[in-house]
C-alpha cells in the first residue's frame, strides 16, 4: 500500500457528518488538508466571519450618520472604519466568498477530481488567512488605516500618514495578492487541462465560464495594483518619489495603477455571481439557459473591455476632455454584454416551470437590484454627469446596488442552492424566504435613499453632518435599514445553524438540476466522482437523465491517485506572517520569515519530487500541468514588468534635479552584461536539450552553465548599482534613481531567483536526482530563464539605448 | 507533448539564433553612434528588440513547435499590457499628446 493511500485511509474528520476525530486529529486534518472541498469550507467560513466583522463596520458607520452632529465615533475613527470596511468587504469577504464557490464547485462541475495543484490550493489559503488577519491586527495595533479602501497618494505618505495604518494596509494587500494569483494560476489550468472528456469549452456550465474569466482578470489586473503598492512602500519605507510632487512625482500615476486594477476587480467580484445566477435559474425554470453561447460570450467580454474603462473612476481628476471622452464611450460601451445577460436571464424564466425557492429569489433578487445598481452606473459613464455624483452618496448607493444587490445576493443564491450538496442538508425553505425577505426589505431601505441623498448633495466620508442640511431624515431611514440588512444576515446564521445541526437530509439531486455537481452523492466523496462522467454536452448531467441517446458505458475501473496531505502550506503562510510583522517591527524578524517561507517553499516543492504519480501531469490540452501554469504566469509578469517599465518611461525627463540617465548609464559594460544574460539563454535551452535526452554529464554542465552566466549578470549588476552610487545617484536621489533602481532592481531579483532554482535542480542532477522523466521542471525553469532574458532586452532598448 | 508543427528545433538551430541575437545587439548598440540614423533611430531600435524578443520567444521559449493555446496565453496578455501601459504613457504625458 502507498504512503498516499494509507494517509487517506485515516478517518475523515472535516466531513461534518462523519464520527467525530480526536481534537487533534482533527485539527492536523484541517490544517493539512488539500482537497478542494475542504478548501472551499475553510475559505466560506473565514469569508464569512470577516463579512460579519465588514458589517459591523458598516454598523457603527451608520449609527454615527443616523443623526445630525452624533459622537458615536470620533472623525479618525470613523475614517478608519470605512477603510476597513471597504477593504474588508472587498478583499476579505466577497473574494473568498467566491473563491469558496470556485474551491468547492469548480471540479465538480467539469467532472475533475481535484484542482490542478492541491497544495498550491491550500497555500492560497493560508496566505489569504495570513493577510485577513494582518490587515486587522491593525486595530491591535492601534493604528488601523484610515485612507480609504483606495488608499490615494499622497494622502498615503508619510507625511500625511505617518501612522503605521497604511503599512498595515499595504502589506496585507499584497499578501492578499499573492494569494489571489496562486489561486487565479490554479484554476485557469484546472479549467483548461483538467477537464472531463468530451467537456469541450462551450459545453461547460456558465458558472465555470466566469470563473474562467474571473481567473484571468485576477492574473492580469492584480501585476498593477502590486507595482503600485510597491511604489508606495519603497516612498513610505526607504524615502523614493513615486508619489513625491516637489520630486516630479505624478499623483496620478498612483490613481491609475490602482484603478486599472481597480475596475476589472468590480468584475472580478460580480461575474462569479453572474454565473451563479445562470446556474440557479435554468434549474428553477426547468429550462435551459437562454442564449448561453451569448451569455457567454458577453462574460468574456466584459472581461476583455473591463481593462480599457479605468479612468471612468478619475473624471474628476483633471484627465482633460479628450481622455474623459474616451473612456466615457468605452464605459457606455460595457454596458452592453452586461445588459444582454439581464435579458437573456429573463428570457430564461420566461415561459419555464418555475419552482420560487430561496435560490430563485435571491437570484430574481439580483436580476432587479443589479439592474438599478446598472442604471445609476450608466449615469456615471458621463463626465459632466459624474461630476456631480462622483464623491456623493449617490455613488455610494450605485456600488451597494452592484455589490450586494449583485455579488452578495449571488452568494447567497449559490449558498442555497449548492448547500444540500456541501452538507449534505436542506437549508429550510421558510426560513431561507425570510432571510431573502428580510436582506431584500433592509437593503432598499438602506441604499435607495442614499440616491435622494447624493442627488441633494450629500458627500461620501463625511463623519456628520448639520442639521440645516436637510439630510437627517433619510439618513436616520438608512440607518434602520442597516439594521434590517444585519437582521437578514441573522437569520440566515440560524438557518444555517439549524440544518447543520438537524437539517432534512439531502439526496444526490434535491432540485433535478443539469450540472455534473448533482451526479454525485451529498456531500462528494474525497473522490469526487467514482468514475469520470460522460459527457454529452451542455447540461450534461440533464441530458443524461432525459435526453434520447443511452449512457455510455463508464469507463474501465481506474487506480484513483488522492493528493496527499501537506503541512508546507501553513510553514509559508507562517513564514510570510512572520516577514510581515517584522517589516512593521524590526528588520531582523523580516529575515527570520523569509528563512522560513524560502526553507518552506523549498520542502514544498521538492515534497513530491520522486512521486510517481506526479511525474507526468499531461492534461485534456495534452500539455503537462507545470507548463500551462508557468505560461499563464508569464502573462501576468508582462504586466508587471509593463507597469514597471511604463512607469520609468512616463517619468522620464521629469527629475528636479541630476544626475540624467546620459549623464551615467555605462552603454558598453551593459552591452556585455545583456550579451551574458542571451548567452546564458543558449545554455539553457542546451540544458534542456541534455535532460531530454537523458545526457547527464552536458545536463549538469550547461545547468550550471546558465546560472554561472545569471550570477556574472548579477555581477555586473551589483558593480553598475555602486559605481552609481558613488556618483551621486541613489534611490533617494531624485525620480530617476527611483525607478531606475525598482524596475532594474526587481529584475534583478527575478534573475536571482532563476540562479537559485537552477543551481537547486543542477545539486538535484548532482545527486543522481534529475533524469529524462524530469525535463518538464528544467523546461518549465527554462521559460522562466528566457523570460527574464527576454524583460531585459526590452529594458536594455528603453532605458539605456533610446537616448 | 503538443507540438504544432510535430518538429523541434535542434541544437544547430539554437546556434544560429544565438548569434543573430549577438549579431542585432551589435547593430542596435552600433547604431546609436550613428549620427545619420538620429532621426529614425527610436524606431529603429524598436524594431531591432521587437526582434530579439519574438527570437527568444518563438525558439528559446519553443512557442513555435508547441500548442497555440500556449501562444494565446502569452501573447494575449502580452498584447493587452502593451496597450495598457501605452495609455497610462499617454495619460501622464509621456508622450505630450493630451497635455493637462
């Protein structure tokens, strides 16, 4: 018997039905556990605690406003409190919320029985619980942000905030960022490589669809927003100019990197539940999506043209009319995939057997509020219109209606309609109308006053307001449908309760659904499936049941390989935890968690390193696994390397003071230092050359090869830092040491990197560990090489060539 | 593995590419000391890296003996960053077309 089937013969202690495990056990189960069901579980109930936290922000945000001039809070504290609960709500609850959807449903809606990279899935998890809890440690701290969930500079420098609030606040997202890529990377291979047979693209149920889409966005748009909180730490931690106006330091620039992020993340947050909703109302209507092809297409669509609309968040920034004009049509523009799936949604209850259960009303729900959310939003697509609302509690209302008339009522419609499929259990219908009542009632009336409120000029981030203002009375209204939202929230807490604890068992199929996620038993097996379903097209599962053609013979008993558990995932959070408080600390604790997380990100990757089930990882694109990911990831490095080196270019020319880039870049020594780093690309590609054909002797000796050429760039590299160093030219120095020394710096760092995971897998050959059956890992080591090579070529031309 | 073309390049073809890469970093440093090439020479040099990135890319990289989902997943990013960082340039002035 295996080491990994031994493991997974212990008892299941996570499953909520399953005899109870020691504590212990138990515990160990969670903490190591990699299935993604398990996963998803962990990710629901922490989204779901810090969705309760961001309400009672919310809360205490509208108990100060209930009344004209109350003391509730003081103005720093209110400050904070609708920081965090931006942040919170955004990052820490509706995220993870629909990541628990993408954790738990995702493979079993493509007939998969796991993701693609079971510890990777975990890892995501522990960083983001990493992050969650970082970020609010703030308020132990005493020192919670106060700058807004936007963070704009140069509110967020030190000099403005010389608290650690925004150190907080940065840190956490960009551990939260780490978390969302890892995971984003995960699910795009899953969904691509992981596939049941037959389950082309356009067979796949919507809901993977926009999760599909959601991955990329997440990918694509989350390289920005970290070179922007980059830019932002190295001005608050080591006295750069990214955001230094008497420095030529442009505020803008920090408004666009977050916006660019900023906007396809509201598509990040909504289209999951979009997809939801193209799940729930077919089985409800018993009847199939209408137009789903379509339905899909404008996902994918939003998706592409959620990048080109950004600025629609900067009209009052001073853009000029040109800029403005053009993203105002862009924004116009966007409305339409959007509005079609309204209507393609309503064409799919039109005329169908409807069954209003607690999932069909939440969804309804959305249809409605989404579409008032809509149409204020089309009204901010103009600028001179915009102008008016923009910083009003007019927007205020808009992003609620999309939020959570949109998102959180979607959850909430998958919460119901895939419970009985988590547990096992029916949540109880009635209780379920009265929550969908009680959330419907309580919303409408807390954020449709807020439209009056703005239109009459109340603004956003006030603390209190007069009297003679006129705006007590709805403001006291909103107050109590705040309240009313809490309530509903409530009750779905009890209704949960109650079915966990004695909830009317579920079958397989509680609601005659379409999907693959019903053609196994309430809750799964750790398997997922015992054979690999057939797939006969869109709602696969449906056709199966009623469609003409018989099943098709399963296939042959297959040898199911489990992943096994892992404890490496926790040691990197742990690590990363550990740097983080130790970058607010003392620096030594920040060496002490990256020890940690490098030692564990070592152990991590080389814990299955002679498996022989993880050798070959070959997928439904007949591509291995490994090789996707990293071809997926260097798509998300070109938009980071984009930023950085759009970044210097547009600052170009802009510094106060000297040295210039003519005045002490070495064109001939970097000549040889680039003409290295191509020849060490050469090298590599011998390298992985010699491991496929098994050559041992030329394996090791171009593996070294290669990382001996990094190491002389390094070199070089570290002699051009401090010649100029010595000639004046610093970080500090003026706008172009700053982001001269960031975009060659973090190259840098990337070819250090590569030198390190190549000298690993040439000690790996040393020792007789790295043979012909490994070529995809030195393949996969190589396109992160050539990468890095191909970066510099384009830094080479931009910054030292054109003059 | 997926290999579009069912080829793969050998190592005599890595050699070849090695030295066009030397040969066009040689002209691209060479060119800047050219004074008659002043008025072209942002293009030019453009141009010359464009090269050396597809290069690398299309032979080191094997994204031309391997699947084209493989190019969509890099090139559609790679195209999209471009033109994003393209408009940021342009909305903070680089390029002093939309001046404030």
């Amino acid at each position: 018997m295996t080491r990994v089937e031994r493991r997974h013969r212990a008892p299941l202690a996570g499953h909520p039905r399953s005899a109870p495990a020691p504590w212990v056990l138990a515990t160990a189960s969670w903490l190591t556990t990699v299935d993604h069901k398990r996963i998803g579980i962990l990710y629901g109930v922490t989204a779901f605690a810090f969705f309760l936290l961001g309400g009672l922000e919310a809360l205490v945000i509208r108990l100060q406003l209930a009344a004209p001039g109350a003391h509730v809070v003081s103005a720093g504290t209110y400050n904070a409190l609708f920081t965090m609960h931006g942040t919170t709500m955004v990052f820490l609850a509706i995220m993870p919320l629909n990541a628990a959807f993408f954790n738990y449903m995702v493979p079993l809606l493509i007939g998969a029985r796991d993701v693609a990279f079971p510890r990777l899935n975990a890892l995501s998890y522990w960083i983001f619980l990493v992050g969650g809890l970082f970020l609010n440690a703030s308020f132990l701290a005493g020192t919670p942000p106060d700058v807004g969930w936007f963070g704009y500079a140069n509110l967020t420098s030190k000099q403005f905030s010389p608290t650690q609030g925004v150190d907080f606040w940065l840190l956490s997202l960009l551990i939260l960022g780490v978390s969302s890529m890892i995971a984003a990377i995960n699910f795009i291979v899953t969904i691509l490589n992981m596939h049941a047979p037959g389950m082309r693209l356009m067979r796949m149920p919507v809901f993977v669809w926009m999760t599909l889409v959601v991955q990329f966005l997440i990918v694509l748009a989350f390289p920005p927003i970290t070179v922007g909180l980059i830019f932002l730490m190295f001005d608050r931690f080591f006295s750069t100019h990214f955001y230094d106006v008497a420095a030529g330091g442009d505020l803008h620039l920090w408004q666009h990197l977050f916006w660019i992020f900023g906007h396809p993340e509201v598509y990040i947050l909504i289209l999951p539940a979009f997809g939801i909703v193209s799940e729930v109302l077919p089985t409800f209507a018993r009847k199939p999506l209408f137009g789903a092809p379509v339905v899909i297409y404008s996902g994918v669509l939003i998706g592409f043209f959620g990048f080109g609309v950004w600025s629609h968040h900067m009209f009052a920034a001073g853009m000029g009319p040109v800029a403005d004009a053009a993203f105002s049509v862009a924004t116009m523009l966007i409305a339409i995939p959007t509005g079609v799936k309204i209507f393609n949604w309503l064409a799919t209850l039109w005329g169908g057997t409807i069954r209003a259960t607690t999932a069909l009303h939440f969804a309804v729900g959305l249809v409605g509020l989404f579409t008032i959310g809509g149409l204020s939003g089309i009204m901010h697509a103009s600028p001179p219109v915009d102008l008016q609302q923009t910083d009003s509690y007019f927007v205020v209302a808009h992003l609620h209606y999309v939020l959570i008339g949109g998102s959180l009522f979607g959850l909430f419609a998958g919460a119901y309609y895939w419970w009985p499929k988590m547990t096992g259990r029916f949540l109880d219908e009635r209780l379920g109308k009265l929550n969908f009542w009680i959330l419907f009632a309580g919303f409408n009336t807390t954020f449709f006053p807020q439209h009056y409120l703005g239109a009459i000029g109340m603004p956003r981030r006030i603390y209190t307001y007069a009297e003679a203002t006129g705006w007590t009375l709805w403001n006291a209204v909103s107050t109590v449908g705040a309240f009313g939202i809490a309530a509903g929230v409530l009750v779905f807490m009890v209704n949960a309760w109650r079915s966990l604890r004695a909830g009317a068992p579920a079958p397989a199929d509680p609601w005659d659904g379409r999907t693959l996620e019903w053609r196994t038993s309430s809750p799964p097996p750790p398997h997922d499936f015992d054979t690999i379903p057939p797939i006969l097209g869109r709602d696969t599962f449906w056709r199966e049941k009623y469609g003409p053609r018989g099943v098709p013979p399963a296939p042959a008993h297959e040898r199911i390989h489990l992943p096994a558990p892992s404890h490496w995932p926790v040691v990197v959070g742990l690590g990363m935890a550990v740097s983080a408080v130790g970058a607010l600390t003392h620096g030594t604790i920040v060496l002490v968690g990256a020890l940690v997380t490098v030692v564990g990100i070592f152990r991590f990757a080389l814990e299955h390193h002679r498996t022989p089930a993880h050798a070959h990882q070959i997928g439904g694109l007949g591509l291995d696994h490994r090789k996707v990911a990293m071809w997926v990831f260097l798509g998300s490095e070109c938009f980071l390397f984009g930023t950085l080196i759009a970044t210097y270019l547009a600052y170009r020319g802009k510094s106060v003071v000297g040295p210039e880039p003519h005045e002490i870049l070495n064109i001939p020594l970097t000549t040889i230092s680039t003409f290295d780093l191509l020849m060490s690309s050469l090298l590599m590609v011998l390298a992985l050359a010699a491991v496929e054909r098994d050559d041992r002797r030329q394996a090791r000796l171009w593996l070294f090869g290669t990382a001996f050429f990094g190491l002389i760039f390094l070199g070089f590299q570290a002699w051009e830092f401090t010649q100029f160093v010595g000639e004046g030219l610093t970080l500090q120095r003026n706008l172009f040491g700053s982001t001269f020394f960031v975009l060659t710096g973090f190259h840098g760092g990337h070819v250090t990197v590569g030198v390190v995971w190549l000298l690993s897998l040439w000690l790996l050959d040393l020792r007789g560990r790295l043979g012909a059956t490994d070529a995809v890992k030195v393949e996969v080591a190589g396109l992160y090489w050539h990468f890095v090579d191909v970066v510099w070529i384009v830094i080479f031309t931009l910054v030292y060539l054109i003059p | 593995m997926n290999n579009r073309t069912g080829a793969h390049a050998t190592v005599w073809t890595y050699l070849k590419v090695a030295l066009v890469l030397t040969g066009v970093t040689i002209l691209e440093v060479g060119s800047i000391y050219i004074r008659q090439l002043t008025p072209i020479i942002v293009p030019l040099l453009l141009v010359m890296s464009a090269a050396k990135f597809a290069l690398v890319v299309l032979f080191f990289m094997h994204l031309r003996y391997d699947s084209r989902v493989l190019t969509l997943l890099f090139c559609g990013p790679l195209l999209l960053a471009s033109s994003i960082a393209i408009a940021l340039m342009t909305l903070t002035g680089a390029f002093l077309v939309f001046g404030r």
